[in-house]
C-alpha cells in the first residue's frame, strides 16, 4: 500500500516543449530550499522531462509582494507549481500571507494533505489512513479585521454557500475516485450555527448525492480528540479554513511529523504542490538534518497530476521502500542520518526498481 494520494484536479494550461513540462518552482522560506534541492536532483538523475522555472524569494524581502505576483504569473502560464512555504511576519500591521495570496489569486480552493502511516516507522497509532480535504480561500483565512473601538478587535469569519458546496463536492468526488468508503464533515456549527451551520448544511446536501459513501458529521473540538485517540476511524475528512489547517498538522503528527506528510492544492485551472503540514521548520534551516521525505513525495504526486506517472511509480515505490526498510532515519523519526543521506537512499533505490524493471 502507498502512502500517497491521487492528484484530481484536470490538466489545463500546462506548458509543453517537445514532451517536456515547464514547472513554476517556489523554494520558499525555512528547510525549504533545502527540500526543493533534493527533488531538483533527483529529476536531474533520473531524466524527467521537467524543466523548473524558479522565482527565488523570501517572504521577508522588501519586494515579496512583487514576487509573489511574479509567482502566480508563472504558474498561471505554466498551470502548475512546487513550492516551499513562504514566512509570514507575526501581529499587527503586517502584511498578508503571500502563501493565502497565492491560494486565493489562483483560486486554489482545495488543500489536500494525505497522512498515512509508514510500515517501517515506529508511530503511536498503526494503520492510519487518512486525506485531508481543506476549503483553502475564504473563512477566518480572508483576513477581514478591523478595530472597532480602541482594544476592540473584529475578525470576520466569511462562510459562502459556493465555496462550501464546491469543497463538499471536490471531498466526495475524492472519496469515490479513489475507492474512500466514508467522508466526515468537521464543523462547529453547535456554536457558529450560522456559518458552520451553512458548511454542514451544504456537506449533507452534496452527501445525499452519494449513496454507496458514508456520511457523518463531527464537532472540531470532538474531532481532534478523536484523532489521538482513535484515527482509524477516519477515511476522509473535509473541513473549513481554520479547523483543515489544525486537524492537518495533528494527521501530520499522528504519522511520523511535517518530515512525511505530501499535499497539494488545486483550482479547476492550477496546481500547486507543497508538503502537507506547512511549516517553515526554521529551527532546522541550514543544518542539513530536515527529513525531505515530504517533498519527495509531493513531487511524485506531482508527476501524477501531470500525466509522468512512469516517473512517478518508481519515486513513490522508492520513498515507500526507505522508510519501510527502516536503515535511513532523520533526526525527526529517532535516527541521526542527514538530509542528504535519505534523498541519497531514496534516489538509490529508485535506481535499483529502475535496473530491475529493465532486466524483468
């Protein structure tokens, strides 16, 4: 069984040159550069025909908000990208996230972030398999605040019938094309009856669309102690902005940590392929220990969404076989290999089923 999930989104605007792809390539901030460089040499060592097309920056640069409008040009042109996570500074008056700008310019309205335990790594729970599916552009997300009276804050919380009705959509759909047996709606709606009242409203109504998935609804708060405590339960879960982005990072940490999980971002026209838990890791940053599995694996889904998959099988089959065997471990998952050590192991052994499948 793979870790990995399907990319669903269709295949528009992608650039073609003589059976190559030109993809938009984001370093990103934190371990990002660092994770990027390892796909970039693993493509390089097994000839995909992919061509990146870097716009290097960091989110605290004085022109970031330049090169992220470069970013969605590029990947608007190119109808696909892989990016690292940009910085975002922390309080008031600041500016806003270019990685929300760049979702919400693209209209990347789906996050997806799979989160599957490995067989050779040692974890709390066995046998999780889960995919996350996070309504990505509207919510707490759309940053609507404003001061009302002095200490008095107000944050807008936006919550359209659309956008709820096209992530339940997008969730189910998921769910049957890729044989998920159930989809389980998270919500606060006891509370915010009104807005998450809509979202569930609009998750039963798509449910009833398909008879042969099960449906069921569940309380965030519920939620995250029922995935410590029980994650096998789950099949697929689809949620607003805010809660997508907290129950992510505890599917992260339920399989081996923001080292493992790969994720993606769609629209109807664009994609974007990032690690599925987010983060900067910036406690790493130049030290040459972060775990590249994340991106590894993202980029494979990657190769999937764009048709590649004679590349993709035998980087997944790789990265599933690493940890697996259970020899290469980052500091992230108990061991003391390096960065290079386990991109190193992964491209090996993507050699040896490539050496293999040539003489079978």
């Amino acid at each position: 069984m793979s870790i990995f999930g399907t990319a669903t989104a269709p295949l528009f605007g992608l650039t073609k040159y003589g059976g190559r792809r030109t993809v938009t390539l984001i370093p990103g901030d934190g371990i990002g550069p660092e994770l990027t460089a390892c796909v970039r040499e693993l493509f390089s060592w097994i000839k995909v025909p992919i061509d990146f097309e870097v716009i290097d920056f960091h989110g605290a640069d004085a022109d970031a908000e330049d090169r992220i409008n470069d970013a969605v040009t590029s990947i608007r042109r190119n109808g696909i990208g892989l990016k690292g996570i940009l910085s975002t500074p922390h309080g008031r008056a600041t500016r806003t996230s270019l990685n929300i700008k760049l979702r919400t310019e693209l209209d990347l309205f789906a996050n997806v972030i799979v989160c599957k335990t490995p067989k050779g790594l040692k974890t709390r729970h066995k046998n999780v398999d889960i995919v996350i599916i996070r309504q990505n552009t509207e919510a707490e997300y759309t940053g609507l605040e404003h001061e009302i009276f002095p200490g008095v804050i107000e944050s807008l919380k936006v919550i359209s019938r659309q956008e709820s009705m096209r992530i339940a959509k997008f969730a189910f759909d998921f769910a049957a094309q890729n044989g998920r047996s159930k989809v389980t709606a998270v919500h606060k709606a006891n509370i915010m009856k009104q807005g998450d009242g809509l979202f569930l409203q609009c998750c039963q109504e798509v449910s009833s669309l398909y008879p042969s998935i099960v449906f069921e609804s569940m309380i965030v708060d519920n939620t995250s102690m029922q995935l410590v405590s029980r994650p096998q339960q789950f099949d697929v879960l689809v949620t607003p902005n805010l809660y997508g982005n907290i129950v992510g990072n505890i599917g992260a940490g339920l399989v081996g940590g923001a080292g493992i999980v790969p994720g993606y971002n769609i629209s109807n026209d664009f994609a974007v392929f990032e690690p599925g838990a987010r983060q900067l890791q910036e406690s790493l940053t130049g030290k040459g220990v972060a775990n590249p599995i994340c991106m590894l694996s993202t980029s494979a889904m990657m190769l999937r969404h764009v048709g590649m998959d004679t590349y993709a099988e035998p980087i997944q089959r790789a990265v599933q076989n690493v940890l697996d065997q259970g020899q290469i471990r980052t500091p992230d998952m108990g061991g003391t290999h390096t960065t290079e050590d386990m991109s190193r192991a992964v491209i090996d052994e993507v050699d040896r089923l490539l050496v293999h499948a040539t003489s079978a």
